[in-house]
C-alpha cells in the first residue's frame, strides 16, 4: 500500500474482532480494481478466543483467488523472485515474463485444476532459479532454471502436520544418541525411523558431534520439508511467502518489510508492506483447509473391481513402499506460526500466542479413517522423503541441470498419489500426459517396482491404472 492509502478499522463480523481494512479512499467504490483489502490482526485474533479458520478461511480464499493489480503493489521492478530479497542487476521493461515473473495474476490462475487449490495444465508450468546468485535469469535453458508443473494443495494442512510430527520424532532420536553418547563415552548410532518411514542412520558421538553421512531422503537438520517437488519448503506460510513474491511481486512484509531489508518497499514499486502477516495467515488458514483428496464412490463394477485389485497389483509391486497408502497422525492442531519456520517467515518466536486452527473441527477431517488408538490414518499415498528417481538406463525424470536447495537434481520427493486420478499430467515439467508413463519413467530407487510393473500381464497393468485414476480430488 502506498502513502497515500487510509488505514481504518471497522468491527468485523465474527464476535466483534477488529478487521482492518487497507482502502485508497474513505469510501472504496464496489467497481475498485484493487484486490487486497482486508486485514487481519492475528495477535487480537488469537487472544479473542474466536475460532481463527473461521475469521480467516474467507479472507484466504478472496485472497488466493484476487487478481492483484498494481494498486495492490503487484510488481517488482526492482527486486528479483528469489527466496532471498535480491535486488535486480538490470531492470526489466517487461512487467509480465512468463520465464522468470511475474507470472501469474492469481495463485488460482496456476491451481485450478479440477478445483480452486488444485493443481495446473502444462501451461502453468513456472520456472525456478535456485534462488540465490542466480534468480535473475530470463531463459528457459535448463542451465539457469527448471521448469516445473503446478502441485495440488488439497490436504496440504495434514501433510504439514505430519511433517512437523517426523521432525519432532526424527530430532528427540537425535538428543537420545548424543544422550547416550555422553554417557557410555562411545560412539551411538540409531536408525532414523518415523512413522514406518527409515531415513537412514545417525552416528552421534562424546564430545557431541555427529556422523549425518548416512541420513537418507532429509536434510542433515532432519526437518521434513513436504512441499515443493522437491521436499525444500518447510511450511504452508514459508511456500505462500515464496510464492506471493515469485509470481506476483506482493512482498509480504515478514519478510521483505524493514525489519528485513531496512525499507518497507524494497522492490521499489512505491507501495509499502504490500502483504500483512495477517493476510499471509489468511492464505495458509485457507490451504490448510482445503479437504483431503478421495476416492471416487460411485465407479461402476467393472472400474470398482479393476481398482481392487489394482490397489493390490500397486503393493505387490513394489510401489507401496514408498507410496505408502496412509500415514498415522497424532495431532489436529495446526499452529501459525509453525515450529520449524526460520529467519525471513514469521515464527512463533515473533508473536505472543501462536494461531490455533483445530483441523477436527472440519467435517471432512471427521470422515478421515483412524487406528486403534485414535490416530487420523492420512490416505496420501507418500512417505515425505526425498528418493533418486532417475538413473543412467532411465533418465526421463532426471532432465534437471540446477540442484534445488542443495537436493541433488535427480532426486525428488514421492508424490502423494492421493488426488492422482485428477492432476494429470505426470512428472515434475507436467509433460507425461498418462500415468503409463510416469510409472515407466521412474527409475533410481524405484527401478525394480517400474520393472515389475512393467513385466505384469496388460490386464493386470489397466488394473493397477484404474486403481490410480480412482483417487480424486472431489469437485
């Protein structure tokens, strides 16, 4: 927002909680083209004992669907896409560059597909720089960025809560070895074991360091990342954050604001602090909500009895192992902030109380199936670890020339299959139009279950392909 904008307050809807809204003039006319309006204070939020999903799922999903405009500080002439806040080396004349942004007038112009949140056609595709020395590129040439497809985000908020349960239970494994370390005085080495997930070994020794050569599918901080095709951002708010600059040239202030770089208008656009953390709140609230891909429930006989034994032709195969149909769930108390989120995302260091969104309280979380003790079983069809998926004899998804985060450029996170029967196409650029294909394609550690797909009977093949297509994500 620019000098020249009003602040006021107005006594929102929900139990009298204060929204402010950010407008141009006294009165902003219902034709105004500026898309950003609404605010939320989240310290007020969180101390009023109002149900926060409530309050923010509405605003984060005008807010993911707005078509910002520069009256909403969409722009960033002076600042590159980069994770980092990065200051351009030349100025672009081009305010829209489909290679290196902005990009998108919407996050729902890119996650559209077959719902607002979903995932996105071949055209969608963006093109990623790692970030740092080299974010400001304006080619397609896989030396200066990969060119990936648009991920679903139905059942985001689940598999951030699961990631946040790996990392807390991957890390008290890691105090445990040097624990015991420093109280026998020899070396200690543990398997790393999640919830039925092995990230490998972790040798900790007296004097309290560590051997992390043989971690696997992790980074050696042992925090789970579960978003991106890659498995490199921690959170919803740190990949929204990311996003909203990348693609939009909205600067979230948490991040780009003074505190950060000493300007609230580091991109030089002329409005200042373009996204609140309350409005980034919003965006996370409402794609931590969005429900749970399923299974489709009125097939008819013949495609319900080829997915039943697709569904067991996938585990006998070898795919199950690491499309892993369900992992349990302990808690659905989603916090924002996070616990893992670090410098440049707001964290729950930087504000009094943290927002508590009870994902129970959804009606779609309420039909979730459970374990004997009570634990949500989430149906995602992944393990969230990182996997080589491309080797010397099928190289087809290791078409990567830049490592992503330091992850090596043929290895990637497994997919969660669980709305796969609606987001084609396949791979990582979106350029295998079947499932067929992407299954041929994989390689690396799961060469031997391509190979045994591969030797099945071509009935037994279509079996396992109506299995995939019966999961959806439901319209």
């Amino acid at each position: 927002m620019n000098n020249q904008t009003l602040l006021y307050c107005v006594a929102g809807a929900v139990s009298g909680l204060m929204v402010t809204t950010a407008i141009a003039s006294p009165d902003l006319p219902p034709w105004s083209e500026k898309a950003i309006v609404e605010d939320v204070d989240i310290q007020a939020l969180a101390a009023s004992g109002d149900d926060p999903i409530a309050v923010l799922q509405p605003i984060g999903e005008d807010l993911f669907t707005a078509k910002f405009t520069v009256l909403d500080g969409a722009g960033r002439p002076d600042a590159t896409g980069a994770i980092l806040p990065t200051k351009v080396r030349r100025q672009s004349h081009l305010t829209f560059q489909r290679l290196a942004g902005l990009d998108a007038n919407a996050c729902s112009s890119c996650h559209n597909e077959p719902v607002v949140g979903g995932a996105g056609s071949f055209t969608a595709n963006v093109f990623v720089s790692e970030g740092f020395e080299s974010a400001d590129f304006d080619t397609i040439d896989p030396q200066f960025s990969n060119e990936r497809n648009t991920n679903a985000l139905q059942g985001a908020g689940l598999i951030e809560l699961l990631a946040r349960e790996m990392t807390a239970d991957l890390r008290k494994q890691r105090q445990s070895a040097l624990a015991g370390a420093r109280q026998s005085g020899e070396p200690e080495t543990v398997a790393l074991v999640t919830k039925g997930v092995s990230f490998g070994h972790l040798t900790a020794f007296a004097d309290g360091t560590l051997d992390v050569s043989r971690i696997e599918g992790v980074d050696h901080d042992l925090t789970i990342r579960p978003f991106s095709q890659k498995g490199v951002f921690t959170s919803l708010r740190q990949f929204t954050v990311n996003a909203m600059n990348a693609h939009h040239g909205i600067q979230p202030a948490e991040r780009f604001g003074s505190d950060w770089t000493g300007t609230a208008d580091f991109d030089g656009d002329g409005y200042l602090d373009e996204m609140s953390t309350g409005q980034v709140s919003a965006l996370v609230a409402w794609q931590a909500t969005l429900p749970a891909p399923g299974r489709k429930d009125d097939l008819p006989e013949v495609w319900q009895d080829a997915a039943d034994h697709g569904e067991d032709l996938f585990a006998a195969t070898g795919c199950a192992s690491c499309h892993l149909p369900s992992l349990p769930l302990d808690s659905l108390v989603f916090l924002d902030p996070g616990p893992y989120d670090t410098a440049g995302t707001l964290r729950q260091s930087d504000v009094e109380t943290p927002l508590v969104l009870d994902l129970e309280t959804l009606v779609w979380v309420q039909s979730l199936p459970r374990d004997e003790s009570g634990r949500v079983l989430v149906p995602l069809f992944g393990d969230l670890k990182r996997h080589k998926i491309a080797d010397a004899a099928n190289d087809t998804l290791g078409n990567e020339l830049l490592a992503q985060r330091f992850v090596a450029r043929d290895v990637f996170i497994t997919a969660e299959l669980w709305g796969v029967g609606s987001t084609a196409p396949y791979g990582h650029r979106g350029d295998l139009t079947t499932l067929h294909e992407v299954i041929m394609a994989h390689g690396g550690d799961a060469a031997d279950s391509q190979k045994a797909y591969a030797a099945l009977e071509e009935d037994e093949r279509q079996y396992v392909l109506a299995f995939l297509r019966s999961l959806e994500i439901s319209q």
